[in-house]
C-alpha cells in the first residue's frame, strides 16, 4: 500500500503568505496563476474550470466523510484533500478543486471519465494519508474514497452525483456526519525518552463490501 505523507496545509500556507510576492511585483503570468490556482491542493479552480474551453464530459465529485474527518483537526480533512487531488492527477484527469472537497474534472467521453474516476478510487483507497498535526503526533488515515457524478454538463454531474451518494449511502458504504471503511491511526512521540510512537488506531467499518 503506497504511503502519502503530508505535512500541516495551515502551517505551509504560513509559509507561504510569508513568502508571497505583492501584487505590484509579480508578472502578469504570476498574477494569472494566484487567481486560478487553488491554495488548498494545488490543481487549478473553479475559475480556472469556467475560462477554460467547454468540456464534451464533466465530472463532480466530493470526499466521503470531510466534516467527520475534520474532527480529528483540519489538517487532517486537507491532508485527504490534497491525496484526492493527488489520486485524480495520477488516473490523468483534468481535474479542478471547486470549493470545499469538490473537485470538477473535464473530459471528451463521459465512459472515459467513468474508468479514469475509478481509477482514482482505487488509487485513493489504497494510498495511507500520513498527516503531521500540530500537537506533533502523526495521523495516518487509510480506505478514503469520494463519489461521483458525471453529465454533459455541471447540472447534470451535480444531479448524477446526488444520485451516486443516494446509492451508497442504501447500500452503507457512506453515511452522513459518519467515516465508513475508514481506518484512523494515531501515534505519538515521546522525545524525552527515546521510546517507540505510542499508537493507538480506530476502524470506521462499511455496512457492505461493495465499493461502487
């Protein structure tokens, strides 16, 4: 299983604010990027979806579980963010993070998009998130997934993903305010003594084995 490691998105963006160039000193191209590129993840936004040529096939899609994973701390809820956003880059997707855990993704045919989705489910289930907290334990999160919908157009993917989650949701994989298939691990280091991370997890099991 291929490990994810990512650091604190809040303390990078500290960073990174630090680092940032005024506006008055960056280039015309900078200033393009800054305006349509998330923050968040990386890939480009919503902006950058709606100046872009009209798509043949669009996909939205939004992470399972965000607002119950959040309570293990936001960086936490970004770290899966980012491995998502990770995941639908490696299953060569064009892909935009809209606000939130949604992500829109382009296409030419709406069953090439379908396989590339699920290739990218695979990819993220499989993947262990490690994310670094504040308090300097170290999470690692594994069997994240999203669901989709897919359309000629944004309503439709809107509509077909409400649809998606209906689906999933009778047959238990997902459940709202709840993590399903989901599996937490929490270790903690103790420096003074040099001893082993105490580790401590907890399994957030689907109702059902089915995964599409």
């Amino acid at each position: 299983m291929a490990e994810h490691a990512v650091n604190p998105p809040a303390r990078e963006r500290r960073v990174a604010l630090k680092k940032r160039r005024h506006v008055a000193e960056m280039s015309p191209e900078e200033m393009r990027r800054e305006l349509l590129t998330s923050e968040v993840t990386g890939p480009p936004n919503r902006r950058a979806f709606r100046e872009t040529r009209a798509a043949l096939a669009v996909a939205m899609s939004d992470v399972d579980g965000l607002k119950a994973l959040n309570k293990y701390g936001y960086e936490t809820g970004n770290a899966v963010l980012q491995a998502k956003a990770d995941a639908l880059r490696e299953a060569a997707l064009e892909a935009y993070h809209d606000k939130g855990d949604e992500f829109l993704c382009r296409g030419k045919h709406i069953k090439e998009l379908l396989a590339k989705l699920e290739r990218a489910r695979a990819i993220l289930r499989d993947r262990t998130i490690v994310a670094e907290r504040a308090d300097g334990s170290t999470l690692s999160i594994t069997g994240a997934d999203f669901s989709y919908g897919v359309g000629k157009d944004i309503d439709e993917a809107e509509s077909d993903l409400r649809s998606h989650k209906a689906k999933r949701e009778g047959r238990g994989e997902i459940a709202r305010g709840e993590l399903r298939g989901i599996t937490i691990k929490t270790e903690t280091f103790t420096s003074r003594t040099g001893q082993c991370p105490a580790t401590t997890s907890a399994t957030c099991r689907q109702a059902t084995s089915a995964t599409n």
